[in-house]
C-alpha cells in the first residue's frame, strides 16, 4: 500500500509542504494549492497591513464556510429524500388499506 504513496511539496504563499500523498489524491492537492494561493492574493490586493497569516485565516474561513453550507446542502437533501420516501411508503400503506 505504501507504494501507491508519492512524495510531492506544495508552495502555499511563502512556504514550502512536503507531503505523502496517494497518488490518486496528488491533482486533489495540487488544485487545493492553487484554490489557497488565489484566493488570499485576492485578500492581499483587497486589504493593506495584513501578513501571510491573516490571509491564510480568512482563507480558511472562506473555505470552512463553504464546508458548512455543502454539509447543510446534503443534510436538507437527505431530509428531503427520507420525507419522499416516508410519503411513499404511507401512499402505499393508504392504498392498501381502504
């Protein structure tokens, strides 16, 4: 298993990430580097006095906000799917018992 493993570095802003990664995930991380980087040049062209560090946090922000509003998507989803499913079932059970 360790050799579906690679050895790859990623430049976010100033720094250097060696990581191990399976190959499969590789593009993952490499598009995530790219998402990092672009989005805080944004907030660096946006806003004056601020550090790597700032921009890293509002990064995360922004992309933990986006978690929170998919797994809100998928939790209204499975919702909406167990309602259908349960409406279904009692259509069924109507019919059958008239």
């Amino acid at each position: 298993m360790s050799d579906d493993k690679l050895s790859i570095t990623l430049k976010i802003l100033d720094r250097i990430y060696p990581l191990k990664v399976e190959r499969s995930e590789e593009e993952k991380f490499r598009n995530a580097a790219v998402r990092i980087n672009d989005l805080a040049k944004k907030f660096e062209s946006r806003f004056e006095n601020k550090d790597n560090q700032d921009f890293l946090a509002m990064v995360g922000l922004q992309f933990a906000h986006k978690l929170i509003e998919f797994e809100n998507a998928q939790k209204d989803t499975t919702i909406a799917v167990t309602l259908e499913t349960m409406c279904e079932e009692l259509d069924e059970f109507i019919k059958i018992n008239q």
